[in-house]
C-alpha cells in the first residue's frame, strides 16, 4: 500500500519559512503566560503557579483565603503549590513581590483538559460540518480556552505564547479558529457536569508522536537517535530551530536563498535559460537526477486587481516546491499526492507586472510537475483565470546527486524527535490538568509496530513530567480515510489503529474513542468531528465524572476456533450487538496459507458465527482491517467495534 506524508491544506499556515522558526528567547517574565485572566485552574488540587524574578526575591501568591510564599532560586525561577477551592468563581489571583505585583481577574475553578496531537485535532470548526452554527452557538462563559501557537525548539523552551479566553463565537473563531474536537469534548462534559472546563490546544498538523516525545524518553526507547543527534548539532551551531531538517539542508545548499533571493523582483533572471512548465528539469541539466530548480514567470493583472484573494494552482508536484509571487512567501508543501492550491492574499496581488517563483526539489526520474498542463493557473478573486503552462525562466540551483547527502526527510514543519515537546510541553509543565485527549497517528501510520512503544513511552513520559500522577488519556482511533478496498488484507492504517488499541488495554487510564464510521475516503480531515469530540468526553464522563454511560462498543472478549469456523465473543455489547446496513460486512478468516477470504457473519447473542466456504481450517479472524471499512456493528449505544485481529503475523 502506499504510505502518505500526511499533511493538507490545513498546515501551509505553518510552512512559511519563518512561521516554523522558534521565537526568539524573550526576557523570563514575572509570570508564565500560561496564567492569565479567565483561565481555569485545577479545583481541590495543590496547583503550581510559577514565574520569574530577580534570584532571592521573595514571591507571595495569594488565592481566596489560600496564600503560599517562595524565594525565586539561583536561576531567579520561583514557583509555590497552593490549594485550590472546589469547582466555581471567579476568583482573583494575586502574585506580588517587593516592588513588583501582578493580579490576574475572572479565574474559574473546574477542570483543565490539554488536547494534543496534529491536524485532525487542530482542525477549526469552521473547517466541519455545521461548524458556522457551532460557532454562532458558542457563547460559554463557564468554558475557557488556550490556543498554543506551534514552537519547535531544539531544547526545552520555558515559554509559550498565547491567552486564555471566554469561550464565545469570537474568541473560538480568533487567530484560525479554536480546535473542534477539543470543543465538542470540552462543551458536552461542561453541559452534563457544570464544572467550569479550560481547554489547552497543543497541537501541530502533520506531526509524529516522537516529535511530541522528551529526547531523554526518546534515548531510552531508541531508534530515533539520527534524528536527536542532527537537532544537537544545530543547537550547538546557533541555526534557527526549523523543527524539520529540509529547511536546514536548504540554508546548507540552496544558493537561491543566499543574498538577494532568487524570488525577489529585483533578482536579475536574464541569463536564466526558457524552459517549458510542465516540464523544465530535462532543459536544465536535472534529467533523471534529483535537483532543485527555481522557476521564475511574469504576469500582467489589470488595475484594479479584482477584489478577493485569489488561488494558485500547481498541481501534483514532486517532491517539494515553495511558491512566492512577489517575493512573498504563499505555500509549499512536500505531500506529493496533494495537488497545490495555494490562497493569495489580495494584498500581495498589484496593478500591471507580478513575478512568480517556484522552487521545486525533484528527487525521482519522473518527478517535477505532474498534472496536466491546464491545472497551472492563478484565479483571481473574481474568478478569472490566468493560465501559467507554457515557458518560464528557469535555473537550477542544486544538483543533488550523490555525494551530496540528501535531507533525511523532506517534510518542512516539525517532525523533528523532541522538538515539540521541548517547544510545546516543556513550557506548560508542570501546570495541573485533569487529563489529556490525542488525536494523532497519520504522521506514524507504517511504523505501527514502533508506535505501540512510542506512545506508551509518550504518555508515561507526560504523566511522569507533569508529576500529577496517572491522569486520564484518551486516543481517538484513526477515521476512515482512502478508497475502500474490496478485498481483504494487510493495511498499514488499521496497524496503526491496533497500535493505538493496544495501547489504551495496557496503558492504564486511558480510553479509545473508535470513529472508523465518521471518516472520509477523500479528505484526511473528515468534517465530522462532533462524533469524535462527543465519544472523547463519553470516556470521561463514565470514568472521571462518575456517571452512568457507555463509553466503548463492542470489543474482541475471545476468539474459538472450530474446523469450519470461528466464534468471537464480545465485551461492551451494551444492550447487544447490531449490525447496521442489514448485512454484518468487513469480517475476513484466513487459514495455514495466510490467504484472507471475506466470512459470513451471524449475531448470536454478545457473540459472531464467522464462516467461510473457501477457509476449511480457519486459524484467524479480522474486522475491519483496512483504511476505510465498512463499519457495520454496533453496540445498542450507537458505539462502534473496535477494529481487531486475532493473529499476530507480521505487520509494518
């Protein structure tokens, strides 16, 4: 099967060269930015609070009737524990030391969720379905939010950015849009319990777990150390903290972005040779080779501009390009299946001449542009289309045969081993949270076998940080996604979807919410994310919250074996099983060969007769296991099967 870099169109707000960067080490302030006005503290809990200040100075923090003091140390870091009242408010929080004192208004005590993975989690509701309702819905004063902007570091960071608000249908909207899932969860437990609930987004599209993973956990658990010795490298270098290891490569090798940038306007292209796009590489010198060539074009748009921001489109591009049109960056993407469409500000756009350049990393003999000539064009906002096949100025920049060492992988936001932990979770810590919800993995989905060590490793690595002991975590199973294949086998996403499952039966406290019926053949970001938010806080509510509410459908109990046959007894049944679509589908026995045959199913009780008349001797049984199945059964709760197999044949 082919194995996908996972990443869409949701992410090219984190690919500009620059966004990736870490922020520059501001002065420590007197107070971490994790605290603010209208946050949510953790009730009945001693909650840290720490901050800054000269080393020796004495810090009172003082909460209602509770008040802790502290010496700031040698590093001049102070940080007390004080009690927290139970669940309501507001509060005021005071923080003072002698010349020096912050009061922080509008603090609510409930509970504090952090919602981490990549882009499914980061996915704004104006991206799902009914999203616009949502949001003209979203006004909960007992509901705050915290949107951590993405932060690769190369050695843990002591700050983030960002503010706590009132959950409104401004503040859910601001700065792109507050994750939905997180607000689905947080909303439904917030309306069955009425406890005021704080919502931590931390998260970043395209990521791997390990970039979410300490180097420390990452060193013990192994197989990362390449990647882990590179960012030791560029830190003790000084280079900019990408998080990805192209854009070093590219500040290493490309003579395109040393000096006057080959974007620029003002770059002189005139010994540039005529090339045709589609097309180029060949008239370039690249051939067959991997290379990296800038192609340059003008174009004429009439004055006015048409208003409304306008859209490029580049087609399937191998492997890598970064586009800009007048010098300023507008997207760049290494997902090669993803056909570019690149949004152009209005503002970029002028009256008369405007110059487009696009740089392409080509690594395979076909590779460059792959689309057909008439997919090139930019549309202007008023929907006219101005085509751009046909000959550009192009120029090869590197010729990236051996011996000149390729990047180790070609994604430009941060994937980095580490580098999101020590950016992203290495500031907020120790800050006390009730628990966690993670919807990651498309970033894993081929290493299954390494992602039921790595995430494990994640969580305890998390909870052992946070010292508040084993908080609740609980993973969304990977939605649907990719053609349906109609016949059965082995499937790297439904490894992937075993790997989050065994971790939730050996991890304790953790939970599984399945949303392999909520998926969408076509788009990584299924809209649906109501489901998914909902059957997060399902777990929650039955296990935290004390309340009577089936949280898991069905699930493998055991497996019997006859010669003609195979009984699967479930758990969770809930009520008993149902089969939806009036025909139980996508289970499949194999035999000695290994050869999988779809089975005929039949319900009998909180059990499945599986059959096969072309598996005499069946010695496994599988359900739904491939990207995109068929989910047919349910438990009574509407919850559907976890996905299973019963052999443990090698698997990616």
């Amino acid at each position: 099967m082919k194995k996908h870099s996972i990443i869409g169109p949701l992410l090219l707000a984190f690919l500009s060269p620059f966004a990736s960067m870490a922020n520059p080490r501001d002065p420590l302030p007197f107070l971490s930015p994790i605290f603010g006005d209208h946050m949510v503290l953790q009730h009945n809990q001693q909650t840290p609070i720490w901050g800054w200040a000269q080393p020796g100075t004495l810090v009172q923090v003082t909460l209602g009737a509770a008040s802790e003091s502290t010496l700031a140390n040698q590093d001049g870091k102070w940080q007390v524990f004080i009690t927290t009242p139970g669940p309501g408010g507001p509060f005021s929080l005071k923080i003072q030391s002698p010349g020096q004192q912050e009061i922080l208004h509008d603090i609510l005590m409930g509970d504090v969720w952090l919602c981490g993975g990549q882009s499914n989690m980061e996915l704004p509701l104006s991206r799902t379905s009914n999203g616009l309702e949502a949001i003209r819905n979203a006004s909960h004063p007992n509901i705050r939010i915290f949107k951590i902007p993405s932060q690769p570091a190369y050695a843990p960071a002591k700050l983030v950015k960002g503010s706590w608000n009132v959950c409104t249908p401004e503040t859910i909207s601001a700065d792109g849009g507050f994750s939905a899932v997180a607000y689905y969860f947080g909303q439904t437990i917030q309306s069955h319990t009425n406890i005021p609930i704080g919502l931590i987004e931390d998260c970043v599209g395209g990521t791997p777990a390990e970039a979410w993973t300490s180097p420390e956990t990452l060193m013990k658990l192994g197989g990362f150390q390449q990647g882990l010795d590179e960012e030791s490298r560029h830190l003790s270098h000084g280079d900019p903290e990408y998080g990805n290891y192209i854009m070093h490569w590219y500040d290493d090798y490309d003579p395109g972005q040393k000096g006057l940038s080959w974007a620029n306007p003002g770059f002189s292209d005139e010994d540039w040779k005529p090339v045709p796009l589609p097309g180029g590489f060949e008239e370039l010198g690249a051939g067959t080779n991997p290379a990296v060539c800038y192609f340059r074009k003008s174009i004429v748009l009439p004055d006015p501009v048409p208003p409304g921001d306008a859209t490029l489109h580049l087609g399937i591009v191998e492997r890598m390009d970064t586009t800009f049109i007048n010098g300023k960056w507008v997207g760049a993407s290494a997902w090669v299946e993803n056909p570019r469409v690149y949004s152009v500000k209005h503002s970029i756009l002028k009256p008369g001449t405007n110059l487009i350049t696009v740089r392409v990393f080509k690594t395979k003999p076909e590779g460059g542009f792959e689309s057909a000539p008439g997919i090139l064009k930019l549309v202007l906002g008023n929907g006219d289309s101005i085509p751009l096949a046909g000959i550009w100025a192009g120029r090869m920049a590197v010729d990236a045969r051996k011996p000149l060492p390729l990047p180790l992988t070609f994604e430009n936001w941060p994937v980095m081993p580490g580098v999101l932990y020590n950016g992203m979770i290495a500031p907020i810590l120790p800050f006390a949270i009730k628990g966690v919800i993670w919807y990651q993995g498309e970033a894993n989905v081929g290493r299954a076998i390494q992602y039921r060590k790595l995430l494990p490793a994640m969580i305890s690595n998390w909870r052992r940080d946070f010292d508040q002991g084993p908080f609740p975590f609980y993973i969304v199973s990977l939605a649907a996604f990719l053609p349906h294949r109609d016949q059965p086998g082995d499937d790297d996403w439904a490894a992937l979807r075993e790997a989050q499952a065994i971790t939730s039966q050996s991890v304790s406290n953790s939970g599984l919410a399945i949303t392999i019926d909520i998926g969408d053949a076509a788009n990584i970001h299924a809209p649906d994310k109501m489901d998914v938010g909902n059957r997060l806080a399902r777990w929650a509510l039955a296990r935290d919250y004390g309340i009577s509410i089936p949280c898991c459908g069905p699930e493998l109990q055991q497996a019997i074996f006859n010669h003609d046959g195979c009984k699967i007894i479930f758990s969770h049944a809930d009520g008993g099983l149902v089969i939806k679509g009036g025909q139980a589908a996508e289970f499949s026995l194999a035999g000695q060969d290994h050869h999988w045959f779809w089975a005929k199913a039949t319900v009998d009780g909180n059990a499945i007769w599986l059959h096969s008349s072309e598996v005499s001797h069946p010695l496994a049984a599988r359900y739904a296991w491939q990207a995109n199945p068929i989910a047919t059964l349910y438990n009574k709760a509407n919850l559907p099967a976890v996905p299973f197999r019963t052999d443990d044949w090698p698997v990616n």
